[in-house]
C-alpha cells in the first residue's frame, strides 16, 4: 500500500529518481558548520523546494527576512516541532532528522526510517512519535538520539495515517481511510495510550480524508479534504470541511462544510486567544487561498488578501499574533490587527511546509 494523501501529494512523488539526499549520513551526527546562533526562544521554520531541490530556511517570527542559513533535505520532506525539537521528515528513502534550534544546523542526527512516507511527528517527553502514510503502524523514536524504536500497531489495516497530536499521554491520529487514491469511508480519529502503546478507541468522523488538525484546550479541531475521482482528482465538497471533537466526550460535530467554504479544506491554523481558525481552501480550478472562521460565531470571513496560492501550508504565531503563509510566491505573512499580508524577504525556493518552535 503506498498510497498518499492528494492529488499535490500525488504529483509531488513524481519525480522520485531525482533524490537529493541532506548532506550528511544516516546513521551518524554530523556538524553542518552552520554556527548560527539564535536569539530569543522560537523560529519560524520554512521548508522550501521546487520539487528538485529541498532546503530547511528559518527566520525569528518578528524579523521581515529569512536567516541567510540553508540546509538541505529531499525536495519532499516535511518539518515538525515538538518540545522544543525540529525534526524533518524525508519521503522516499523515508529518513528523519532531529536538531534543535538553539544552534540550528550545528548538530543534526539523522537515522533511516523502514517505512517510505513519515507523514507528520510530535513527541511526549524524549519520546517522539511518525505517523506514516503507507504503514499501519506508529514509529516512535528517542528525541535526544533520534534513533527509531518499538512501533504501535493501529487498530485497521490501509489506515492512510495523516496527522499525530499529543494531549497528555494520548496520541491522537487521523486516517484517511483511502482506496486507489480516494476516501471511500469516513476519516476515522484513533486515541492510543502512548506510555502502555494500547488503544483507547476510534471514534468515525463525519467527513472524509482528514489532512490537518490543531489540538487546543480539550478540542481537536480536523480539516478533511473529502473524496478526491480517480480520473479527473476533482473533490466532492460534500464530504470536505472542518469537524471539531470533543476530547472529554468523543463526540464531533461540523463545524463548517466545504460546501460552505466554496472549496476543499487543506491546512489550519488557530488563533487561540481571538479563537479563529485559519484554514486553506481549495477551489474548482485548484488555487488555493486563506479563510479565517470565528469559532464563537461559526461564521466564515473574507479570503485574506495578497496571496496567489497556497503551496506550503499555513502557522499562527501566538507571540506575535501573526499567521504565516506559505504562499507559491514566497513565504508571507498577514497581521489580523492591521488586515494587511507582507512578504517576507531573502527568499529563492516556494514554501513547502511551516512549522513554529518554541524553546
């Protein structure tokens, strides 16, 4: 089973021959000679590539340009951050990186995966935890060594795992459930028990092929992309949206449709302290652009402007109460106090994956 999320997904691993593997081995910790010291207590990280070439850039969240430092990775790899860690995710070799951001680049261990496609990490204590896309299984890894270990079975097989969060010492994943491409049943969220490595239960969702989720105050909120044809990749909006569950109860419910959106959902992004959700939205002709959605009203707001198409996901940066774009431009960034979304500078490959680190 190697199936994968989209149909961006899908065309990203076309081109497979073309690996560029980072420079480094993967079985020892190397020094990349980086030696970029980092200022303050968290990084705006920017995966880039164009689809040949993959490199990890990286700025303070109050800075208007990206740091001058590179470093470089597969074009298909995804960044994470989890207690005070960056990992990236390399597909096809599947191969993660761990390093931390204090001195980022100076030290960077990296160990093979023995699956292809590690989706998206998070980590409880030294403990870190992959959900991949094409294994029924959890890899867990030691954060400090970077070093994978035991694996959780899930509790169904061509799971299509999508996304891992961590509440307490519960691991919360989202499958897509696909078949020849496309979800054929409902998204099904899956609780484990990470100290024990035991399920906790599976509760279905209403909508199909989840692809994103934000974890905040007792509630996992999911954005599913609903069923993608085979032949033509158009979406069927009845079955996308955004569904919000109830951790204490297990109980989801809608809270908007991609019916209502005018599009297919992507990524999210939360603003906890004004409560509203960020989420890309997919059109017909494919462009994708940025709607936020206030959680006390459940009402829809205008696209935010200035941006072309979303190619690299999207981050909310609580100290600075901003939201970060990875638009197919150039990374941007929109500020809700003023309304108005800037570019950032210093930029060469388009976005490909945010993530925000705090330490």
């Amino acid at each position: 089973m190697t199936q994968r999320t989209t149909l961006a997904a899908f065309r990203r691993s076309i081109p497979v021959l073309a690996l560029s593997l980072a420079i480094f081995a993967c079985s020892d910790d190397k020094d990349n000679g980086n030696n970029e010291k980092i200022e303050g207590n968290s990084l705006l990280l920017n995966f880039t590539s164009d689809y040949v070439t993959g490199e990890l850039r990286w700025m303070h969240p109050d800075s208007s340009n990206l740091s001058e430092g590179t470093l470089s990775f597969n074009q298909d790899s995804k960044v994470a951050a989890a207690e005070g860690n960056i990992f990236i995710l390399e597909n096809n070799p599947g191969t993660l990186s761990c390093m931390l951001p204090q001195n980022i680049g100076d030290t960077i261990k990296q160990k093979r995966l023995s699956d292809e496609f590690p989706y998206e990490a998070t980590a409880i204590g030294n403990k870190g935890y992959i959900a991949l896309n094409d294994a029924d299984y959890i890899q867990v890894f030691n954060v400090n060594t970077c070093t994978p270990s035991e694996k959780i079975d899930l509790p169904i097989s061509e799971a299509n795992a999508s996304t891992i969060k961590a509440s307490g010492d519960t691991l919360l994943l989202t499958l897509q459930r696909l078949e020849n491409w496309s979800a054929t049943k409902p998204g099904l969220l899956v609780r484990i028990k990470a100290s024990t490595k035991t399920l906790i239960d599976t509760i279905q969702l209403n909508l199909y092929n989840p692809s994103s989720s934000i974890l905040s105050k007792g509630k996992l909120y999911i954005s599913l992309q609903g069923a993608y044809d085979p032949i033509d990749y158009s979406i069927d909006i009845t079955k996308t949206g955004i569904e919000i569950v109830d951790l204490a109860t297990g109980k989801s419910e809608v809270l908007v449709t991609g019916t209502e959106l005018g599009g297919g959902t992507g990524d999210l992004a939360l603003d906890e302290v004004n409560q509203i959700l960020y989420v890309t939205s997919v059109s017909a002709d494919w462009v994708t652009s940025v709607k936020p959605i206030n959680l006390a009203s459940k009402t829809i707001g205008s696209t935010l402007p200035d941006i072309v198409n979303v190619s690299g996901g999207i981050v909310f940066d609580k100290t600075g109460k901003k939201l970060f774009i990875g638009d197919k431009v150039g990374l941007k960034v929109y500020n809700p106090a003023t309304k108005k979304t800037t570019t950032i500078g210093n930029q060469d490959l388009q976005p490909y994956s945010l993530a925000i680190v705090n330490f």
